[in-house]
C-alpha cells in the first residue's frame, strides 16, 4: 500500500516537474480592462510573475527590492518583471495609487477574485514564479526573507546564459 | 480499495505518458498543514482539548490538457482549529470541476467561485484564515463575443461546510469597454459600463409568515479613467428578503459604493464613499455567520498590517452603514530635503463609519412590526458612531543596510453596537519597524508596538525580533505584554517563538507560544480566535 502510495507520488512529481506553462485566465489592469494571462510573454526572454497584495508587508519588501534593481537586471538578461495584486474589492482601489508612490515601474495587474492565484495552486503571499523564455516555470518561491531576490537574479541569469 | 488504487494509477500513467507526448498536458497542484495543539493555560482561560491536537489540511490536483482543466481538493479538519466552526470536523471532497475554454466561451462544470464587479452583487470566494468558502456547485459560463464584451452566467447552489446550501442562485453579469468595442482610439477617457441580475429561489416553509420564494438584486456600475483619475461606482438594489438577519424586515435593500482615485509621478490618493441599507444577500433565510452568502460589501475601514493596529477591527455592518475613507501616499523624492538620500513615503488615511439614519414605524399590533420595521432615506447618516480610524505611516531608508516604518494611529470601535456590550473603545497605538541588514542575505528585524487604552483590557507593549538568512530560514521571537490590565493578575505576556525554513515553493513553519483571544480579519469579514497555548506547526507546497 505504502508502495503504491510512493509510486503514485512520483509519478505525479514526473509529469508536474516537467515544465509548467502559465494558464489562461481573465485578470484586470488598474483601470479595470480585461487581460488575459495567456497574452503575456516576454519574446524570448525570461519572466518574473509575483502575487503580492498591499496589506502584505514580506510582499511589497520583495517588490520593492526588485524595483531597486530592476533596471539593471533588465538592462544584463531582459527579464520583465509582471505584479499580480491579489487585494480585493477593499483594497483593489488603493492599489493604484499605492504603486504610484512606491515608484515601482514593472507592470501590475489585478487577480480580486484569485483566479489567476488558483490557477497557478498559490496557497499564501508573496509567490514568485520564473518562467524561461518560452513561458515553462522553472523556479518558484513562496514567502520573502531580505536577500531572496538575489537568489532570484542568480536564476534569471541562468536562464539568459 | 486496492483495485481502485490500481485503476487510479493505470489512469495518471496514461495521462502522464500522455503529457509527455505532447506537451500541453500537466499536473500541477499544492498542500497546506496547519496544526496545533492545546494545553490547559489557568491565566489566559486557554483550554485543552479531548483530541490534544487540532489540524486543517487540503491538498489541490489540477490537470490541464489544452482546452480542457480539471481540478479537485480533498480537505481535512481533525478535527477543526479552534476559531473555525466545527462543523468543517471531517474529510470530504467538497471542490471537483472540469472546465472547457476556446478562445471566446469558458465553460465549468462542478464547483466554482466568481465575482461580478465589486461583489455587491455576487462574490463566491474562499479564505481558509476564515473559514469561508462560499463555493457554487453547478455551471457557470463567461462568454467573449467580441472585443470588450463579456457575459457571465451561472446557475448553482452554495457549499455549507461539507453540505451544499437549500437555494438556488442564478446570475448573470454583463460588461462592456466602449473603448475596445467601438475602437474609440483616439477617445482619452475610458469607459467600462457593467450590469448584474442575480436572483435565489428557496421554498416558502414558514407557518405564520408569507415569505418571497423568488429574490432578485439588481446592480449597475461604471468605471471611468482618463489620465490618472479614475472613477469606479457601483450601485445594487435587493427587492424584499426577509431574513434572519434582518429579522425578517420586508423593506427592500440598496447599496452604493464608489472610489476615486489619483495617481501622480509620485504620489496619489484615494477617496472612497459607501452607503448600504439592508443588504445581506444568502441562499438561506436562516443562514448566520459568514455562510451561503451570495454577495460581498467589503469594509471600507483600513486594512492593517500590523497586530496592535488591527486589535479593534471593523466588520461590515450588512443591515446598513454610512462610511467614507481617504487615503494620500506621497513620495519625497530622493536628494530633497524630506526625501534625503533615499527618498521618503509618508501614507496618511481616515476612515470612518456611521449609522444610517432611520425612524421606527408603528407595529402593526401587538405581535407583528410593521414590514418594513424603519424607514430610511438613500444616502442618510446617522448620530452613531461605529468605527473610525487615522493613521500616518512614514517609510525611511536611514542607510544602505537600515530601513525603517513609523506608525502613528487614533482608533474608535463602538463594541456597544458592534457587540452588544462595553461602549466605545478608543485606542491610541504607535510602531516602529526597523531591518538592519546585518550582511548580504542576513537581516535582523525588530519591531516595537504599543498600544493606549482606557477601556477593554487596557494598555499593551509588545516586541518582536525576527533574523533571517535568505533563501532558506527564519526564526522569530514575539512578546506582547498587557502591563495595563486592570485586573492586576491579568498582566500577562503572550509570547511566541516560531522558526521556518523555505525551499523554493515548499515551506514548513514550527511554533511554540501562547495567543491571546484576538479578531481576525480579512477584507471586513472577521472571526474570533479563542486564547491559547500550545506548539503549532505549518506546511505548504505547490507543485
């Protein structure tokens, strides 16, 4: 029975460790447009998607540690940063004008309801997800600790050598 | 059993064969642990348990094979954690769909959430911190026919911990960017027009009253944006539901809420307004708590972040309220006088909630009210205060390797109404939050609250010091000390030391502690957790 169990678990690993793609799901821009998750791409280069939310503090330290840095990751691998807000209809209005003030200059969308968060099996904020240039996840982390997006860049580097 | 084990993974074997082959096919999925156990605490009233130790788990499988998903969650709750209803205690499979998706139709089967506009009209969502989980079971679609134009409709009955709930709920939403549709390029205002007509059905069971088997709210909203103002209203109008809620009240609900917004080069605000009388919206009359309901009418109060501030946090009044909030962010910019070296961002925001204004009618004998219990008129405000709150917050980088938040707050929770007992709790709490980053991925955090009361329990100090190494680990140490208690042998320390390590999505937390009797809160949707004392542990995953 144990075997079995063990069995089944690493088939499953196989098949879910074999490069990911993002699905496709209806999330909105800050001024309230549809988009769909399936548009995004970033032509060849690597991708950062982060789910984060304002209330969130380990989220928004992430986001602003990669917006210090940004222009220069960009400038050595050409990876485009996207911020997913998971902030409800409470506080999707502050998101806005909460971006505006922390300077950020990635792009950010807006997931109130979660489906972009369940789609992609986010259990808890901050989630970062790196996809290669043609759009497989191949690093994920949950929770942010100051340094971890060094950890980051390590891989995007990887990715654009 | 074993036959069926066998036949499930002959099944994954295929499709993972399958999913090599070509390779749109994929598993993904995640787990979350959480458990605790409970032990006697004669100062706090913290209570053991028969089980010794409580635990909820789920676990999500998704398989995607291109226009086709489907997806399941098993749940377990040996039994339920204290502050979430036990009548979650057991396993069951209460999430199971499939869902078909072309380039303009999506179509589910099963178990689904969804939101039309801001969720006054309808929300289902779940939040496992809350115990809420207001999943439909039935078919929802969402239709794109052309560019800027989306349907939904849906037809289904709700989950109720493990049981799905006795109404029927249809919905149907309709949205339209004129910008997109008629190709108004040129046009610098954008104009998203939306509507709502959500309606439940539940038998007539009652013997002495003549109850609305049919219930219909209908909503309209707009959202405008031109430069960086936006405007975004929605307005909701429920026909009668006599509930126990709204102790079976025959009057109709409405319901407004409306933000403008502004966002500069480096700064911007919010001003937000909502007015709401009778507006609690279930798929069961009898419904309490925060079960089968439909829709969802978020606070408009200030969602905090840190634990003294939010102590006294406000819920949604849903038979009627009358709030407004504000809220400035503004950046000094690097090399000015206030920005310094770094730059500087100050937040200040009010909010604040009144009663709506209302005048009793007569009953109609001895026995039964009037219908419509009071009378209102649309937009009114009451003398009652409920709930009000201001903060400034200022965030200061003093140095490459030192970072700082300054926390100022005023809060007034009016716990006679919201509660029913202790009058007016008025609070003054002051933060401070300081990270040194003591070397390249090791950073030490501290964080000091205090908060100044007179009523309740009185004042609070509390400490924690935090030191983590990127990517892997953390461990924390928290105190909050009720020095001000009037009742002296109440003066107690909760204390609480937890340690985590973190690799890539996997993550496993350890605890050791004593929690105090506290609220929680997300999006103005609260639940109580009793005091404890007890290890407790945490483990997710996603794959």
């Amino acid at each position: 029975m144990k075997k079995l169990a063990i069995l089944l678990f690493g088939l499953l690993l196989k098949t879910c460790l074999w490069g990911q793609k993002l699905p496709a799901v209806e999330i909105k821009t800050l001024q309230g447009k549809n988009v769909n998750t399936s548009m995004f791409t970033n032509h060849g280069k690597p991708m950062v998607i982060s789910f984060w939310a304002t209330w969130c503090k380990p989220c928004v330290k992430e986001l602003s540690a990669i917006n210090e840095n940004y222009p220069n990751w960009q400038k050595a691998t050409g990876v485009t940063v996207i911020a997913i807000s998971t902030d409800d209809s409470r506080s999707q209005s502050r998101v806005g004008p909460f971006v505006t003030s922390k300077g950020w200059t990635f792009e950010v969308y807006c997931d109130p309801n979660g489906d972009f968060k369940r789609a992609m099996n986010v259990t808890n904020v901050p989630h970062t997800f790196l996809l290669d240039g043609n759009g497989n996840i191949v690093y994920q982390h949950t929770s942010y600790v100051d340094g971890d997006e060094e950890v980051l860049y390590q891989k995007i580097k990887e990715l654009s050598n | 059993m074993k036959k069926y084990i066998y036949a499930l993974i002959s099944m994954l074997i295929a499709l993972s064969v399958d999913a090599q082959e070509d390779p749109k096919g994929q598993f993904s999925g995640n787990f979350q642990i959480d458990g605790q156990t409970y032990s006697n605490d004669s100062l706090t009233g913290a209570e053991e348990v028969p089980e010794k130790m409580l635990m909820n788990a789920y676990g999500n499988l998704r398989y995607n094979y291109g226009n086709l998903t489907l997806g399941i969650r098993f749940e377990a709750y040996l039994n339920t954690l204290q502050g979430i209803s036990k009548k979650y205690d057991g396993t069951g499979i209460p999430y199971k769909f499939f869902t078909y998706k072309n380039e303009e139709l999506e179509i589910t089967a099963g178990n689904f959430y969804e939101q039309f506009g801001t969720g006054m009209a309808l929300r289902a969502y779940e939040d496992k911190m809350l115990g809420i989980d207001n999943a439909f079971e039935g078919v929802l679609t969402r239709y794109n026919p052309i560019h800027g134009v989306f349907f939904k409709g849906l037809v289904g009955k709700q989950r109720n911990y493990f049981e799905l709930g006795p109404g029927i709920v249809r919905g149907l939403d309709g949205e339209i960017n004129l910008n997109e549709t008629f190709a108004l390029d040129s046009l610098e205002t954008q104009i998203i027009l939306g509507g709502s007509l959500v309606s439940k059905f539940q038998p007539d069971k009652n013997p002495t009253l003549i109850l609305p088997e049919n219930v219909l709210l209908c909503a309209g909203r707009i959202q405008l944006q031109r430069n960086g103002l936006g405007l975004l209203t929605e307005y909701a109008y429920k026909i009668n539901d006599p509930s126990a809620d709204n102790r079976y009240n025959y009057q109709p609900g409405q319901a407004i809420l409306s933000d403008l917004t502004f966002n500069g080069s480096h700064y911007g605000f919010l001003l937000g307004f909502k007015w709401l009388n009778n507006m609690s919206f279930r798929s069961d009359r009898s419904a309490q708590e925060n079960q089968l309901l439909i829709n969802y009418l978020p606070s408009i109060a200030h969602n905090h972040i840190y634990s003294f501030a939010a102590m006294y946090p406000y819920a949604t009044q849903l038979n009627g309220e009358a709030g407004a909030r504000a809220e400035v962010f503004y950046r000094f910019q690097r090399e000015t006088f206030l920005g310094g070296k770094y730059g500087t961002l100050i937040t200040l925001s009010y909010s604040r909630v009144n009663s709506i204004d209302t005048t009793n009618l007569p009953m109609l004998d001895s026995v039964y009210p009037h219908p419509s219990h009071y009378k209102t008129t649309f937009l009114s405000i009451g003398n009652t205060r409920y709930y009000e709150d201001f903060l400034i917050e200022i965030q200061k980088k003093i140095s490459p390797t030192i970072n700082t938040t300054w926390h100022l707050q005023y809060t007034a929770y009016n716990r006679q109404v919201l509660e029913g007992k202790d009058g007016m709790i008025e609070a003054l709490i002051g933060i401070a939050d300081i990270t040194f980053r003591l070397r390249p991925r090791h950073s030490l955090r501290t964080e000091f609250q205090y908060l100044n009361t007179k009523q309740d329990f009185g004042n609070w100090v509390g400490a924690t010091v935090e030191y983590t190494v990127s990517p892997h680990f953390f461990v924390a140490v928290v105190d909050q000390w009720n020095f001000g208690n009037p009742n002296p042998e109440k003066q107690l320390h909760y204390y609480m030391a937890r340690a985590g390590y973190t690799r890539g999505a996997n993550r496993i937390q350890i605890g050791y502690g004593r929690q105090r009797l506290g609220v929680i809160c997300i999006g103005g949707v609260c639940r109580v957790v009793p005091a404890s004392t007890g290890f407790n542990f945490s483990i997710s995953s996603t794959f």
